[in-house]
C-alpha cells in the first residue's frame, strides 16, 4: 500500500501523518508512507488545498484533517 500526505509541513499536515500512522498502527498494516511538500507535485494530484491523503493513488480528500475513523474506513476499502 502507498500512502502520500501532501502539504507544505503546516500543523494540520503534520496532525495528518501522526493520524495515519496510528492508523495503520492499530490495523497492523504496512504502508509506504510518503510526504509530499513540493507544491508542483502536490499540484499533480489536483489538490487545490492541503493537507491532502492519497492512497494506492486515488484521492481519499484534501483541504481539512479528517477523522482517524475516516482513514481507517480509506485503508480498509484499499485492502479489501
């Protein structure tokens, strides 16, 4: 599983990646996680606001930290 978390580093960021790596954590997942702070790249994934949650390349959302429930339902639905 690949997982990017795209923004500048900002604190909302920063809560993004800590959520996610609890995440898979309690799931006991393995997951290359990847953090993307170059806006050009950000760019290609047609995310307008940060942060940004990608998984297996699909967009799962952009522009606010969402619940850890929320995640874990992303991840799940990518390894079913």
């Amino acid at each position: 599983m690949k997982i990017k978390i795209l923004g500048p580093g900002c604190r909302k960021c920063e809560k993004l990646q800590n959520e996610t790596a609890d995440v898979l954590a309690e799931l006991g997942v393995a997951a290359d996680v990847e953090k993307i702070t170059d806006m050009d790249k950000i760019m290609e994934h047609d995310v307008m606001m940060t942060p940004g949650l990608v998984i297996n390349d699909k967009v799962k959302m952009f522009g606010r930290v969402p619940r850890k429930s929320e995640i874990k339902k992303w991840i799940e639905e990518e390894i079913n």
